[in-house]
C-alpha cells in the first residue's frame, strides 16, 4: 500500500486516493487533426521508472495533486498541488 503525503492533510493511505491519470501529456489543440487526437485518447505508453501522475484527494481535502512516483518500486518521489 502506498503512503502518500498530501501537502495539506499530511501523510494519508493511498485509499483516500483516486488516480487521475498521465500528468506529462499535452492535451491537443483545436486545430490539430484527427489522428493527433486519436492518439491523444487511446495510445499511452507504459513508462518503467519515475513518472508524473495525476491523483485526486477524493476522502480529505478533495484536492487534485501531482505525484511522481516510480512505476515499477511505487515509491513516491515527490507530491504537489496539480496547479504547480
């Protein structure tokens, strides 16, 4: 189980948690065509090491965050508001 340290409820279970999803993708532009978009919804790729997450304080400060953590140990390197 993972311990997430919330900058405003201090360290909580990853329970109280909802993730979010990829926070290193760019959302495409209007103007950009189908296939950019197509790519955009469905190909992820599945990265092995750090990566930056999205994840949702759904059960205490109901709060989006941004976490780093490393995909195959799931430490968590680093946590911050998503708006940093």
């Amino acid at each position: 189980m993972l311990l997430i340290s919330c900058p405003f409820c201090g360290p909580r279970s990853e329970d109280e948690f909802g993730f979010g999803g990829d926070a290193s993708l760019i959302t495409p532009n209007d103007d950009d065509n189908i296939q950019d978009v197509a790519d955009y919804m469905f190909l992820r790729d599945n990265p092995k090491g750090w990566h930056k997450e999205y994840w949702f304080h759904r059960y205490g400060c109901r709060r989006w965050l941004k976490i780093e953590r490393h995909t195959v140990t799931h430490e968590i390197g680093s946590v911050s508001p998503a708006t940093e």
